[in-house]
C-alpha cells in the first residue's frame, strides 16, 4: 500500500549511493551516510517553498490573532456563524492553515519510507513487519531500486565499526547478518556511534524549537494551545529522540541531524530575508513621508485652501450677479425705494396713506 512512497525514497538514496560511490566507494560507510544525508537535501529543497508559505503563514496568523480572539469573543455561543466569519476572515486575508501543515505532513511519509527502506537492508529479524529471512536469503535478494550486489555493499558498509542498519537494542540474530559481510557488530560499537548522534539530534532539535519560539509575538505566545506547543517542541520532542534512540537505525538518527541542521539553517535564511523585506517596507514608508515633508526654511503650503478658493470666488461671483438681478426684478415690479441707510422702503407706503386721508 505504501509502495508509493517506498520506491521514490529508494530511488532517491540509489542516486546519492551511486553518485556518492564514485568517489568514496560503493561499499563505503561514508558513501551510504551521505547518501542518507543528501536525501534529506534533497526532499527539503523540495518542500523550500512551501518552508516560506509555511513562515509567513504562521507570521500572518499571529497578526490576525487579536481578530481571531474578537470573532470568538463575539460568537462564543454560535460556533457555526463563527466558523463562517473565520473562514471568512481568512479568504480577505488570503490565509490558508493548510500551507502552515504541508511541510511537516510531507516529511513525515519520507521518514516513514527511509525507515522502511533502511529497514529492508536487513530482513531476517522475526518482529512486526519483519520477513523472517535468512542471512544468505537476505544478501541475496533485491530492496525495491536497490539491487542483490546493492543490498550486499550495505550490509559492508561501516561508520566506526557499525553497521547503519544496525540499532543498540538490535537482537543478536539480527545482528548475525552482517558476519559475512564485515564481521558481526558489538554493541558496544554500535552504542559509540549511535549515542552521540542521539545526543546531536536531540540537542538540535532544542535548539531549532527554541529559535523558532523566540521569534513568535508576546500574544501568540500566550495563547495557552501555542505555550503546550512551545513546551512540547522544547521539551518533550528532544527528550523523545534521546530517549527513542536505542530503537532508531544509525541510518535513521543520520537523517534526523541532517534534517535539524537544514532546518536550523533555513530558518535563519528564511526568517533574515524577511526581516529585511520588513525594514525595505519601513524604508519607503519614511522616504514617501520625506518626500511630502516641507523642505528647511520653506512655508508648508496649505492645498485645500487653494482648492477651496476658486470655488469661494465663484460662490461670491453668483451670490452677486443673483442679487443684483433680484433687486432688478425688483425694480421692474415696481418695488420700493430704498432709504438713505439702504433699507428698502415698502412699495404701498403712499397708496395706504391716500386711503388714511380718504
């Protein structure tokens, strides 16, 4: 069922095998580990775009945070009508929670096919999802892309003594695999290898949880389902990769210190770029503010002044002409004469005092 995402994750680590056996040699230990490295690469450059919508995705949400809280304060007891403003606060803002998901729902497939893959190198243990094999079955049969002589040179391969397919707590029939091919492993020698890696991956991870929690808002900060989070990506997360160890291939604790170290360098890439888009937009702002600025010594101008004359002068202009043409028609209807102060005199004055004398 999951054949899709064994044989891609095969085909990738054959490419850096081979690419990689051109130098060092197939059957190098040396060979294999980067192999497993450059996969990682591989897949994280893949998901590099992603990473960025990833970042500012959780960079806009916090800024929507203050919003978020209102909607919810609003229709506490209406959570369908909130789940409505929600999605449509999200499309004005072009928000999508799926894309702050995708990187980590892809990388967790891979791990699981690497893990699979790496696995199959060595098929003769009896546990769940083991086959049982033989060691002389195992040598000779192919891994998905991996050929017979391929799964052979893996089985040769060694970084300090230890087999990459090899974990501490391995049963001893398990590790009987490798005799034909570069001697059984110690413990020991798996354990000297195995251990600092653990301690590697799980300090890494501290400390790419710890950049990426520094960088968060004091809101998104205290919002109680972000500080769970921030412990457990603190805390808990490399406490498990130490604690998990001993049950991880030596393969599989390599892709975990390449993945943290890719990680801890793309964040600070990622995050310094938009940073300096942030202090680009600031920049503009404060060069358009200094543009409109008055220059030294010189009078601000008020515009609206000089829009607002004109208008004032033809309001005046045809408040005149209609007076005047109003005391014209005035006079045409035989109106009064005004008075030496400028008042206008009644036009029946003379007409009501030839009644009075009558």
């Amino acid at each position: 069922m999951l054949d899709i995402i064994y044989w891609p994750v095969s085909a990738i680590l054959w490419f850096w095998h081979k690419a990689f056996g051109f130098v060092f040699g197939a059957d190098s230990g040396l060979t294999w580990a980067l192999a497993v490295v450059f996969l990682v690469f591989t897949l994280r450059l893949v998901l590099y775009k992603p990473f960025v919508k990833q970042v500012r995705t959780t960079k806009q949400m916090q800024e929507l945070q203050p919003q978020i809280k209102e909607l919810q304060k609003k229709y506490k007891n209406d959570r369908e009508t909130m789940a409505r403003e929600m999605q449509k606060l999200q499309k004005e803002h072009g928000f999508n929670p799926l894309m702050g998901c995708l990187p980590v729902l892809v990388q967790v497939p891979v791990f699981l096919g690497l893990f699979h893959v790496l696995r199959s190198f060595n098929r003769t243990g009896h546990g769940f999802g083991q086959l049982g094999m033989s060691a002389y079955d195992n040598a000779h049969t192919p891994n998905y892309i991996f050929s017979a002589t391929d799964v052979q040179s893996f089985l040769s391969a060694r970084i300090f003594g230890a087999p990459i397919a090899a974990f501490i707590t391995a049963p001893q029939s398990e590790l009987e695999a490798f005799a034909e091919w570069g001697g059984t492993p110690t413990r020991l020698s798996i354990a000297l290898v195995a251990i600092p890696l653990m301690v590697i991956a799980g300090v890494a991870t501290h400390f790419n949880a710890r950049a990426s929690v520094q960088r968060q808002t004091p809101e998104a900060a205290a919002n109680p389902q972000a500080a769970i989070m921030n412990k457990l990506s603190l805390w808990v997360f490399p406490l498990g990769v130490m604690v998990g160890g001993p049950f991880l291939m030596i393969g599989i604790l390599i892709y975990w210190v390449a993945n943290n170290i890719w990680t801890y360098g793309q964040q600070h890439l990622v995050f310094g770029r938009m940073e300096k888009e942030e202090e680009e937009k600031k920049a503009k702002k404060l060069e358009l503010r200094a543009q409109n600025a008055p220059k030294p010594g010189v009078k601000p101008v008020d515009v609206r002044k000089k829009q607002d004359a004109p208008a004032e002068d033809t309001q005046s202009t045809n408040g005149t002409a209609a007076s005047n043409g109003t005391a014209k028609q005035t006079a045409k209807q035989g109106g009064g004469q005004r008075r030496p102060g400028g008042q206008r005199r009644p036009g029946n004055r003379g007409r009501a005092n030839q009644k009075r004398k009558r």
